[in-house]
C-alpha cells in the first residue's frame, strides 16, 4: 500500500510531517523484517521484488546495493552491473556526485554464504567444485565483456569507470610518453534575454551526449558530471588541438538541435594527477 511520501506538497507543516515519516518509518521497519525472513528462507526472488520497490520509492538511499548483492548471489552478474550504473547515471545526473562507497565496493567484497556458495576452506575438493563453477561461466564473461558492439566514437562510461579509465591512462603514460587531455565541457543558456525559452536541461543533455560521442574518436572516452558537465579524455590529443574537437562537438551540437551553449576547459593529465585521481 505504500507509495512514499504522504502528500509531500503538505510537509511544510511540523505536524504533518510527522505523521509522515511516521509511515516512512514503518514501511522501513516492514522491510527489515521481510527481508530477515526471506534470508532465512533463501528466498532470492522476493528479495528482489522487496529491493526493487524500495529502490524506486527511495531512489537516493541506497537501497541498490542490496538490489545488486542479492543478484551477486545468484551469479547475475550482468543485472547486478546494469543496476550499477544507472544508479551511477542516477547520482550523477541528480546529485553530481557518484552514490556511497559501499556500492562500489559490493563487486569486490561479495561474500557468498548460502549453502550453495559456502566453501569448506580446508577442503581442497570444495575449492575445486567453485573453480569449476567459475570455469563454466568463462564463456560468459568473455561475452559480457568484449561482446561485439559498433565501436564508432567515443566511449562512454559511468564516472566511477571514467576514473578508472583515467587513472589507467595517467599510469601508461608514466611508460610510453604521450600526451592525453581532459577537457571539461559545460552546457549552459544562450544569452541572457528574459523572453528566452528555458532549456530542457534533460533533453539538451541527451542531445550533447550524442553530438560528443560522434565527434570523437573511438579511443577517446567521455563520462556525465552533474546537471550540465560532461568530463572528456582525449588520449594522444595535444593542447592546441583541443579548440578544433570542441569546434566539432559544438557543430554537431548544433546540427542535432541543440539549443544551448556550450563552453570547455582543457589541460593536461599530467597537471591534473594530483588534484584529480
């Protein structure tokens, strides 16, 4: 029966918003205790449902991470990653910034205690039996990770991956010298006249994200920071050539109707390493 937020246009007045979060909290306190029987029954589907539905009324507290463990352990690894980075889109289209640490660390410090997962750690045989669990899915991996796609343009990725990618850059550097830029892209409003049609921030978004991953090239890769920013790494790029590629994207912009305006900062990784990674 609940569906969030008892009448929010009301919250402003104490006592309403009392009796508010009244119900917020029950339906927490409901979900705790649903999931502590589901846990014990190891019953993996409802969990899914019950994490499902308070990630969307609660969209910003957290609770996708239990939505991507629970499908850690019943080895769905792709739908535990799909979850994973739209909440990352979520957080840095609405909060500007990626969702809590314990997100990013649920891939790697995933422990399995199911009966179907446990392992004997002095049982060599137990070991084996997980090693032949994870051999058969070799393939699927494989698949999952170098799956054929149209690789044309820029490559885009959630900023938590845009930094991994940047780091792994800066770290190739240090062995092959070769110059790579971050250029820092912002949309904003054209002029200044009251009369001016606002911008849909979303749909114009939407728009640049395509103008810049067409103007690029395929080994150049691009993240979304926040509202209105778009981070870029150009890889074997130097500084003078910066003016040119952000000419292109602005043209491209343009051509897809694209109705704002567009401004960029660029400097080298290598000045950036400190303050950025």
């Amino acid at each position: 029966m609940y569906t969030g937020e008892l009448l929010p246009a009301n919250l402003s007045d104490v006592w309403f918003y009392h009796k508010s979060n009244y119900f917020k909290e029950l339906y927490l306190e409901t979900i705790r205790e649903l999931e502590q029987e589901y846990l014990k029954e190891r019953n993996y589907k409802n969990r899914l449902l019950l994490y499902s539905r308070a990630a969307a009324i609660y969209p910003f507290e957290n609770w996708q991470t239990s939505l991507i463990r629970c499908n850690l352990e019943m080895y769905r690894y792709k739908e535990a990653l799909d979850i994973y980075n739209d909440t990352m889109e979520l957080y840095a289209r609405e909060m500007g910034s990626p969702p809590m640490e314990e997100m990013q660390k649920c891939f790697e410090e995933l422990q399995l205690t199911d009966e179907n997962h446990q392992i004997d750690a002095v049982d060599p045989g137990s070991w084996r039996k997980m090693d032949r669990v994870f051999m058969v899915r070799k393939k699927e991996i494989q698949r999952a990770i170098f799956q054929e796609e149209k690789k044309e343009g820029a490559y885009y990725c959630t900023y938590p991956s845009f930094v991994d990618y940047c780091r792994l850059v800066a770290r190739a550097k240090d062995r092959n010298a070769f110059p790579a830029m971050l250029m820092f892209l912002t949309l904003s409003q054209r002029g200044k006249k009251e009369h001016m049609k606002p911008l849909d921030l979303q749909e114009q978004m939407k728009i640049l994200k395509t103008a810049i991953g067409d103007s690029l090239r395929t080994g150049d890769a691009y993240t979304r920071y926040g509202n209105r920013h778009f981070i870029l790494m150009l890889v074997k790029t130097e500084k003078e050539y910066c003016s040119s590629i952000f000419q292109r994207i602005e043209e491209d912009y343009a051509r897809k109707s694209g109705r704002g305006e567009l401004w960029y900062y660029a400097d080298m990784t290598q000045e950036l390493s400190e303050s950025v990674f």
